[in-house]
C-alpha cells in the first residue's frame, strides 16, 4: 500500500504530545484505506464474474491466471527481482493490449499499480489506475474501487486537489464510508481540519449503521479532539430450530465444495489456535 511522503502528509493536531505515534498513524492512513480497497477488489471482482452474463474468455482467464501465481511468487521475494517484476508487468501489458475491456485487464493493472506503489513508483501507479478507469465493466462498484484507488494514490504522490477531485466523485453506497473517511485525510492535507472532521464523523456514523468499527478512523478522530461514540457491534440472532430442521433436510444434499470451505475455514482456525 501506498506511503504518503511526510512532505505531503495530512497534519493532525496531537494534545498528547506524541510526534512519533502520530507519524506512524498519519503513514498507516493510507494502508489502512488501501487494505479495504484491496479487499473489495477481490470480492467484487469474483461476483462480477459469477454475474456476468458473458461468456468467459478463457485465454483472458489463463493469462492472468499466471499473472496471478507470478505476482505472488514475486512477493514472496523478501529483497524483490527487478528482472521478474519486469516481465510481470510485459505480460500485464501484453494481457490488457490484447484483452483491454476484460476483468482481467481490470484485475492484472490493480495488481500493477499495487506493486509500482509498493516500489514508490507512483507514476507507473496512477497510469496503470488510469487505463483501469477506461475499462467499462457495467459494474458501479469495481469502477467505484477504481475511483478511490486513483484518489489514494494521487493524495499519496502529492496532488492533493486532483486527489479531492476524485474522492468527490459520487459512489455506492456501500463505498460511502470508505470515500468520507479518504476525503478526511485529503482536507487534512489541505490542512482543513473542520472539513476534515465533518468527512470523518460522516464516515463514522454510516460504519455505525453497519456495525464495523475501523480503529484507525477512531484515532483520526480523537487525534483532533473528537471522542466517537462506540460502534457496537451486530447481535447475531440464530434461529436454532430452523437450523436443525434445515439440516435434517439438507443431510441427504451436501454440497461438496461448500463441505470444503467449512474444512478448509476449520483447519484455518485450528493453525491460528496451535499458533
């Protein structure tokens, strides 16, 4: 994710006194924001997928597929390969010549801009980010990630007006929260701390209409002398009898690949217990 330079870091007021803690929240702003993003790209690129009427290009899918397995084998590179990082980006290239109004090219040019951020290449980012908002998918959402991707990154190179520019452009709903909370940071780095709280205490109260806490929007806002009240979190009511029955009346029909995601999300979690 994408480090904001301390020259064109948001400045927060600090009661406490605390310069170095302060620093490491307004460099993790951008994290944070980016991780959601990154998060959604996945789950709103695969429903895409699952909905789309289309027929699927399967030379598109193979491509980026090993687009896919190398970007991962570079990251799991602890000092990076400047020759391997130059051949992925050929064939993200390569993949949205040939295949530009795809998903694929949307997903292949989001991992680009990804690593060019990871590598402060922030002009390779906003071009790759750029190409990604001409691709039209029909989809509101995955053009809406686009959108506040480009604004993250262009508040992260610097260009905080063009930055507002974009994070001002009308989202879904659901993005909603995720845009107030990125339009804060861009009006604290116009050091416009009033526009900045009222984007961050409008980002807080839609997260509380869905019960999600964010840690760091909190820490926003209490760094300028703002105490959110307590998101709390959804009750979860569980109607055991119509559970049951349902289960007695599925026993017959398991449904092998969902059978696979329980074992896998249970081996998962007893990794997680041993650790």
């Amino acid at each position: 994710m994408a480090k904001i330079p301390s020259s064109n870091s948001p400045q927060m007021n600090n009661p406490n006194g605390e310069p170095q803690s302060m620093e490491k929240l307004k460099q993790a702003s951008g994290y944070i924001i980016g991780a959601i993003l990154l998060a959604l790209i996945g789950y709103f690129g695969w429903n895409y997928l699952q909905n789309s009427g289309m027929k699927a290009d399967t030379v598109a899918a193979d491509k980026y597929a090993a687009i896919e397995a190398a970007n991962d084998e570079l990251l799991g590179q602890p000092e990076g390969n400047a020759e391997a990082s130059k051949k992925l980006n050929s064939d993200i290239d390569a993949l949205v010549a040939e295949h530009g109004n795809t998903v694929y090219a949307w997903q292949a040019l989001m991992i680009k801009s990804r690593n060019a951020v990871d590598a402060n290449d922030m002009k390779t980012a906003l071009a790759a980010l750029k190409k990604a908002l001409k691709i039209d998918l029909k989809d509101a959402g995955l053009h809406s990630i686009t959108q506040l991707r480009y604004a993250t990154v262009l508040l992260a190179s610097g260009d905080v007006d063009a930055a507002l520019t974009q994070a001002s452009i009308d989202v879904p709903v659901a993005f909603e929260a995720s845009q107030q909370e990125l339009l804060g940071d861009i009006y604290l780095a116009k050091k416009d701390n009033e526009k900045a709280v009222r984007a961050y205490e409008n980002a807080w109260s839609l997260l509380s209409k869905r019960h999600e806490e964010r840690p760091f929007l909190r820490l926003k806002l209490e760094n300028l002398g703002i105490s959110p009240k307590p998101i709390e979190p959804a009750e979860q009511v569980v109607d055991v009898e119509a559970m049951q029955q349902a289960q007695l009346e599925g026993s017959n029909e398991i449904n092998p690949e969902l059978e696979a995601a329980i074992a896998e999300m249970e081996a998962a979690a007893s990794e997680d217990a041993a650790q």
